[in-house]
C-alpha cells in the first residue's frame, strides 16, 4: 500500500520500505548506544548542561522510548537543576559571556521534561514556560524580539539560533497552558516581535531594509546568525559596500520560526526561504563562508543543520523541493540517506552512533551530534516512524 508520504514524493524519489527499515534500525541502535553511555546519576554528556541530557531524552521519547527507566532517571536528574524562577541550568564555573546558557538549557530542558509524559513535572514545565517568555528581548533595538543565551547578563543580545529554541520549546509545550492553575497567568511570547526579529535577519530585500542584506540573487532568502553578524562572510556589493552572505543552519532555523510563529506556507518570507534552501541544497557542508568551503572547516556544525533542518521543513509540511536549476527531489529521502551513509558503529557492541570529525559547536561530542541525528531521523521519517510505533 503506498503511504501518504510516499504519494507526496517524485517518481524515484519515493520513501521505499527497506529504507524505512534501515532508518529504523539505524534508530534502534543509536537508542541502545545512547542507553548504554547514560551516567550512573541519570545524567549524560557534561553536567554543567542540563541541555546534554535533554537531548538524548528528547531523541529517545521520538523514537517510542519515553517511558523507559532510563529516561524517568534522566528527567530525575534534570529536574534537580530546576530554579524557583523557573530556569533549568547548571551555574558556570567559570565566566562567559554567555553566563549559564540559561535560556538555551531552560528552553530543551523543558521539551526534554514535558516529552517524558510524565505529569508530575507540569508544574516545572509551567514555570520554565514562564520563565522563557520573561527572557524575549524587548529592549526597542535590533534585537528586540529575539532571544539570546542568558538575559540575566543584562547584555542587549539575541540571535535566531536561541531564539528558534525558545520558539520551538514554547510551541512544543503550548498544550500544558491548559493545566495552568485558574488565576495564574499564563506564558506566551509576543509573537510580533518574534516575526520582526526574524525578518532583520532575512537576508531578502523584500522582508529586510537593512543595508547589509545582499544583492546577489544567490544570497537572497537565505539567514544571517543576529541582525548585525552572519558566520558565512560577505562580499562586495554592486554599490562597493560589504553585504551579508547567508547561512544553511540559520535559515532552516528562520523557516522553522516563521511557521511555529504562525506565517503562512505561502507567504513571501516563507517562500523566499523554501526557494533558498532548494538552490542551496548541501547536505555535506554547514558553512558557505568562502574561506572555508571545500576544507574541514566546513563541516563545522553539520549535525545541528541536518537537527534544524529536518525540524523546518518537517513543520513547513512539504516533501519535495524544486530547484530552480536540476531535478525535484524529496528532501526526506536526500536526508535520510545521507544520515545512514554517516553513522558509525561501535567495534565491541555493534550499536550506531554519529560523531563530527569537526568538533566545533561541541559536535565533538558524540552524545550531543547522536542526539542531533536521532532526532533529525525521526522528523525525517514523520508519520511513516509514528505508523510503526
């Protein structure tokens, strides 16, 4: 029987049943590296981040395994970390700029509780809610709107990556407003001016006056990191000014916000950004940045875009993508694919894990990038990986 998501893809681009049951395996036996790698307090990765172990809970509850010991000690272990304000993070020992990544570890940690299924952590879900609201970036500059990685620095700061993870988590969470005791306000970011945030970072000229945004056809559509900073370089414009150049994980990270904030699929932002990423489809490199395309450095941040694009163009809803140059093709079936042709398995258990030879963004962590690519499968496979469960 041809499934729903199978009708939607192109004639040889169809997501065929032994694809399916590899992606499935491949799933089954991350889940067991990732059980077996589990510290003996519940915890994973480094403990300083609450976020590193609501990662693996998050990509072991989509892969059916909510309700296991493992995870009921993991969410244990992340409640502990619970703040009376609502935060969820670990004290730095040491300063940075970005303090404790408060809202960065508040806003996973809070999914990671909330998709345990367990009831007892509503209230703590609740308050992390309410927490993540108060820390949207309302200060009247070109950040406002935005979220940024601790706002108890008192630092005028946002950028799209924290805040598509406050989104998400605030999107994700939405339904426990309902178990709100009556007289408490209840949590909600101003989504207005989650979508003027996000469209200072456009890079299209028809969204963003900026005078950073690029004249080149190629860029246009694209994202930059925050509204006065992109990781992917600049060029010279046709008038001799720098302009922007735009970035893969940032604009699925854009795509991904502009629906969650309720943009409609054929509104031009949302468009202009679908037409990017289908011109611009790379699935071995993060960074365009010129200096580094083609070399190591590249790879920088791989695992987070395959995460963060399999999340937008999973809520954007629409499985195949047209180039203006080339051939149509389902973008389940591309991703997939490459995420099997990438894991690795270990020698003594057989079980698969996923590691980044380039360890920036602590993608040399290989909790953190199994984590990133098990939750990126189960987006990709979407209701085919619901179906079986």
């Amino acid at each position: 029987m041809t499934t729903n998501l199978q009708a939607q893809a192109l004639e040889g681009e169809a997501l065929s049943e032994s694809l399916l049951r590899e992606a499935r395996t491949a799933l089954d036996q991350s889940a067991k590296w990732l059980l077996a790698k589990q510290q003996e307090d519940g915890h994973w990765s480094n403990a300083e981040y609450p976020a590193l172990t609501a990662l693996p809970v998050w990509a072991l509850s989509r892969a059916g395994k909510a309700e296991i010991p493992a995870v009921k000690k993991a969410t244990e272990w992340i409640a502990t970390h619970a703040k009376e304000d609502g935060s969820i993070y670990v004290e730095p020992s040491e300063e940075r700029k970005g303090g404790g990544l408060v809202n960065y570890n508040t806003a996973i940690s809070m999914v990671g509780l909330h998709l345990s299924g367990n009831p007892d952590y509503t209230d703590l879900v609740l308050k992390a809610r309410t927490f993540t609201a108060a820390g949207q970036h309302l200060g009247g500059d070109i950040y406002e709107g935005g979220m940024g990685y601790d706002a108890k620095t008192d630092r005028a700061y946002a950028d799209l990556l924290n805040t598509s993870v406050a989104v998400e988590a605030m999107r994700l969470t939405e339904g426990v407003e309902d178990l709100r005791p009556r007289g408490e306000a209840k949590a909600d970011l101003k989504w207005d001016k989650v979508v003027e945030f996000v469209e200072r970072i456009h890079n299209d000229p028809k969204v963003n006056d900026n005078p950073l945004v690029s004249d080149d056809a190629k860029e246009q559509g694209g994202f930059w990191y925050r509204p006065d900073q992109t990781r992917a370089g600049e060029h010279e414009g046709e008038d001799g000014t720098m302009r922007y150049r735009s970035m893969p994980g940032m604009t699925y990270a854009g795509l991904l916000t502009y629906i969650y904030a309720d943009v409609e699929r054929d509104d031009l932002r949302v468009t202009s950004t679908v037409k990017w990423i289908a011109n611009n489809w790379n699935l071995d490199e993060a960074s365009r940045d010129p200096e580094k395309v083609g070399t190591d450095a590249a790879k920088e941040g791989l695992f987070y875009l395959y995460n963060v694009q399999a999340k937008g163009l999973a809520a954007f809803g629409n499985d195949t993508l047209v180039p203006e140059s080339g051939k149509s093709f389902n973008w389940r079936v591309k991703l997939i694919e490459r995420l099997l042709r990438s894991q690795k398995t270990e020698a003594e258990t057989g079980n698969g894990y996923w590691l980044n030879e380039d360890g920036r963004y602590m993608e040399g962590d290989p909790i953190l990038v199994t984590s990133y690519t098990m939750i990126a499968l189960a987006n990709a496979l979407g209701p085919e990986l619901e179906a079986k469960k």
